[in-house]
C-alpha cells in the first residue's frame, strides 16, 4: 500500500496558504488513490522533543567519539522513532510557509532530528556523505507574503527552496517538485485570487504525477 508522510511547518491553521495548497494536493492524491495511508504530522503539536546536548552526543557516537550513556541511549532510541515514522512513507508532502526568507524553526528542529548518520545518511571520508533514503519522491508547497521572483533583495531572499531541497537530496531523495504561492501581500485581491487558482492547479497536477508513479497494485 502507498503510504503518504504530510508535514504541516505552518502554526496558522486554516488562515494558512501553504496548508490550502496541501490539503488541495492531499485531496487530489486521495481521489486518485483512495487507499493511500496517509500520516499527518502538524510540528506545532507533534511534541518534538529538543535536540539538545544528548542529542548530540547520540548522533556522534556513530563516528565512535564515545559510548552513549543510559540517558543517551533513550534519547537515541527516540530519534530512531522519529525516524522509522519518517521513512515509513514512501511520498513526501511539506506545506512551508516562508518566515524571515526560511523556514520555520520547528521545521529546521524536525530536519534535525531526523538527520541521523547511520540512518539517514551515510559518510565516508574518500567520496563524502550519501543519502540512504531511496525510491522515495517529495513534494514541497511554499508561500511567501512579499517575496516574489525578479524583485531587488529589499523583498526577501529565497532560503526556503534550497534549504528543503538540498536537504531531501542529501538525504537520497532525488524525485522533488516544488510548487510556490509568491507574494499573497503584493497583489491586489483579485490577482491573489487568480494566482492562488493557478497554484492551486498546479499541485492537484504534482499529485496527479506523483500518484501515477505510484507501485502496480
């Protein structure tokens, strides 16, 4: 069975534009497939836990710096959790908003928590890391309220789309479309109606993609 991983970084509920064009990709990728299993994972509620000094100190261990404590072995058990919920999925959905020309900060903990040597990437010193995760595809939805392709860097920088899809690469995942919603401040309602309809067609027809490669039944 196709399994779905949806990671919602926006707090905004249903004010949020970057949730609208997920669930519209969401509801187009059920229509095709509606067996799909779907999980849903909303950062703001999902009680991450810190990635903090014992964090660390699990995730170095993997070079053989030193043995994990009793404390850093629960501490990477959790991470391992987290990260069998994350590689379950073999499609990939990100709603991001944009925030301060990045994304939000739960988003960069949940990244960080997942990046596990070991798990989700490998390293070696002659050739340099290398993604574990394989035959999996992601679909990232980005907003921005002023930001737009084309203006002067007085309106922001785009730090959001490399950021995530450097990040999806160097975790092995290499099948990655990108659909953004520009400049919701910038237009007058009328054009923020229009390009929101385009947007909006636009990840129905990623879904559409996605799914059709999905596994014969």
């Amino acid at each position: 069975m196709k399994k779905l991983l949806y990671v919602k970084a926006s707090p905004r509920s249903d004010k949020s534009i970057s949730l609208k064009l997920g669930d519209a990709y969401l509801g187009a990728y059920k229509e095709k497939y509606p067996d799909v299993q779907v999980d849903e994972i909303d950062l703001w509620h999902a009680n991450l836990p810190e990635f903090d000094g014992d964090s660390a100190a699990a995730k170095v261990s993997f070079f053989g710096e030193a043995a994990m404590n009793e404390k850093q072995k629960t501490v990477y058990e959790e991470l391992v959790s987290i990260f069998n919920r994350f590689n379950a999925a073999d499609d990939y959905l990100f709603a991001v908003p944009m925030w301060n020309f990045g994304v939000p900060y739960k988003l960069k903990q949940y990244i960080d928590l997942l990046s596990m040597p070991g798990t989700l990437f490998g390293f070696e010193p002659a050739t340099g890391y290398v993604g574990l995760l394989k035959n999996k595809r992601a679909t990232a939805v980005y907003t921005a309220a002023i930001y737009m392709p084309g203006l002067s860097k007085a309106y922001g920088t785009d730090h959001t789309t490399p950021y995530l899809t450097d990040w999806l690469n160097f975790a092995g995942i290499d099948d990655v479309t990108n659909v953004w919603f520009y400049g919701s401040k910038m237009r007058d309602a009328v054009e923020t109606s229009t390009a929101l309809e385009e947007s909006l067609s636009e990840v129905r027809a990623a879904a559409m993609r996605t799914s059709l490669l999905a596994p014969a039944k």
